[in-house]
C-alpha cells in the first residue's frame, strides 16, 4: 500500500497522453497527464489530466474531478451540458458519450472507478 501524500496539483509534472486522432472534432488539442495513485487490483485511479483549447469527444469511466484551472463546456449525449471551471467539482458515468468544447487549458485532479 502507498503511503498517504499530497500533491500541490497546479505544479504537477505531467506527461503526454497522445489523443485518438478520431476523438479530435477540432483544434489541436493536446492531452498530458500522470497517475498519482491506483489500487493493486487497478480499478480505483486517483491522478491529474490537462487538455489544451480545442474539441474533442469521449466515452467516459465512472468519475468525479475537480477544475482546478482553465474552462470547458462539456456536453453529455443524450444528457445535460456541463459548464467547469476552477473549483467546479463533476461527476460523469461510465458509458457517457461526450463533447469537451476547451475555452482555455483545463487542468483537473480525478478519481475513476472501473
């Protein structure tokens, strides 16, 4: 087991996550991110994900996140649109398909649950 520890988000070294380009509607969005915690059976993932301007889609894991810098519209098929910004906390589930429209880089800390 890992020892309790924080973490000061804003400042988190991140890497690259390359995107599918086919998730990509528009822009050139680029994705870094890094795991700061999983459990040993892998279905708890606690970490940091930053996306830079742009459109892209997605299918979701069961989540909940927190903003902790930049903006986006986050639009839910078939369900409500999404509005984060900083200090803005969200929940998305598994199997939600959405649209991220990013107005200005978002940087978000998360917890997933597979």
């Amino acid at each position: 087991m890992t020892h309790s520890f924080a973490l000061h988000v804003p400042d988190a070294d991140l890497e690259p996550e390359p995107l599918d380009p086919e998730q990509i509607v528009s822009g050139s969005p680029e994705v870094t991110g890094k795991v700061v915690w999983e459990s040993p059976d892998g279905r708890q993932v606690r970490g940091v994900w930053q996306i830079t301007p742009g459109v892209v889609t997605d299918t979701e894991a069961d989540e909940l996140f927190v903003v902790i810098s930049g903006s986006a519209t986050i639009e839910v098929e078939d369900g409500p649109t999404l509005r984060v910004g900083p200090g803005d906390m969200a929940v998305l589930r598994a199997g939600d398909r959405t649209t991220w429209t990013v107005h200005e880089t978002l940087r978000k800390a998360y917890a997933i649950s597979l």
